[in-house]
C-alpha cells in the first residue's frame, strides 16, 4: 500500500516533467511494491563513505550491506578502516579485488606509480594541473566501483546503492567521477542495465565535505575509526589534499577531528 501511494504522489509531482525523467520514478517506484529495500553501501573507511552507511543504517535498519575495494592503492589503512566502520554498525562487509585492472595506471596513489602524493591543497594541485584532474584521480575508479557493485547489489537483491561523492572532489575537475552529471549518467546506466532493478543514491554529490561531518555528527558516526589520509602513516599527514580537506570540514563545524586527539 505504500509503494502504491508514493507512485501516485511523485506522479502528482513531477508529471510535468521530462517524460523520460518521469517514467524512470515511476517506473522503479512501481517495481517496489510489495518488496523490502534492501541497500549496498560503498565503503572506503573514510568521511564520507562511512556517514553514507549511517545514512543508510537510520532509513533502513538492519536492510544495509557494504562493499569495500582493493585497487591498488599504496597502504591498506583505508581497508582496515572499511572493516572497523563495518563492524561498528553491525554491516557485512563484501569486498573486491580490482588492483589487476589499475596495475599500469600512473596515478600516485598506486603501488604501480613512482609519483608521490603532493602535499598540498586540491586548488594548489589544479593550478599546477591547469584544470586536469590531479595525479590522485584514479582512472575512472568511480565508475568502474558503481559498475562492479551493481552485479552485486542484483545478486543481493539491494534496491539501491549508496556512495559518497560531494562537490568539493568535483570542483575543478580534480575528481570528474565525483560531479553530479556523471552521477546522473551513471545512475541511469545502471537503473537500465539492471533491467530497472537498482538505482545510484549519492545524498552529498551537491554538498561540501563541510555539511557530509555536519550531518555526520548529527548522526554520531564514530570518526576516530575512519581514515581519509593518503600516506600510510601512524598519522594523518595533514598535507596531503585530503587531510587539507578533512581539517578543514571539522574546523567550519567548531569540532576537532577526533584522529587529532588521539
């Protein structure tokens, strides 16, 4: 009964819109009716991923799966992480193995790559780039991550999966994976290939690292677990983009990162 009251309420809504745009809502919410959500979340062990799977723990309870990945990537902290984010919430977490299809990728995130991380803002490294992504871009990561977990969300039978892009990876280009056109790309793509069986949830691909700790912290996400720094380090470096970006998320909301109290 209530799949059958919001097919008529977003058709009430958005009936003068695209007809595309309109058959894609109705259309799934349709396919919905009589059966229980069930969501994969992808889950790196950082920021954003991690409130992503609070997001998606608080609407649907115990209906929640986690997929983390293996690329390449130079130390496996953020791994660790994944599994401790995981276990906090009580998630399974699957994970996969795609360091093969990365092995001559330059980037410098990479075992494969001699390049070192830069340490130094995401605006300083565009400057240096003249508006190319930054050597941290992995070749398409996101969408090969998406296409990867949409044959396991339909061999779980998830409705939907989760993911944690937000507009400050995309400005710039720095991360062109992470921008709200290649999501809608992506999320059309996979509703279609999966014969119209799942769908893409990005709740902060048009908000600031900023606003994904806000809500975060609303919604108590265990921080001192996750990892977001590309050095393999003890410790955060603090220089690298991303520690730069996360410092800074936790200042504008009057918290210390709690990775810098231990």
């Amino acid at each position: 009964m209530y799949w059958r009251r919001l097919v008529f309420f977003m058709y009430a809504r958005i009936s003068s819109v695209d007809d595309g745009i309109l058959l894609y809502f109705v259309d799934f919410a349709r396919s919905l009716i009589g059966r229980k959500m069930k969501v994969l979340v992808l889950l790196s062990g950082g920021v954003d991923s991690s409130t992503c799977l609070a997001l998606a723990k608080e609407k649907y309870g115990d209906n929640v799966l986690a997929l983390s990945m293996s690329y390449g990537q130079k130390h496996a902290k953020e791994l660790a992480a994944a599994q401790a984010i995981a276990d906090y919430y009580h998630v399974e977490l699957l994970h996969m193995d795609l360091s093969k299809i990365f092995a001559h990728s330059k980037c410098s995130l990479l075992q494969g790559s001699e390049e070192s991380v830069p340490h130094a803002s995401y605006a300083e490294q565009l400057k240096e780039s003249k508006g190319e992504p930054v050597s941290t871009y992995v070749p398409f990561r996101n969408g090969l991550f998406l296409s990867a977990a949409a044959s396991i969300a339909l061999e779980y039978e998830c409705n939907e999966i989760y993911y944690g892009p937000h507009a400050d990876d995309a400005a710039g280009n720095a991360y062109p994976d992470c921008s709200v056109e290649f999501n809608e790309s992506m999320n059309l793509a996979v509703y279609l290939g999966s014969g119209r069986k799942v769908r893409l949830v990005a709740p902060f691909v048009d908000k600031t690292k900023k606003d994904i700790v806000a809500e975060g912290l609303r919604l108590g996400v265990p921080y001192e677990l996750t990892w977001s720094c590309y050095d393999g380090g003890e410790k955060p470096c603090h220089k690298c983009g991303t520690c730069i970006d996360r410092e800074a998320a936790f200042a504008a909301n009057g918290v210390v990162d709690p990775l810098d109290k231990a």
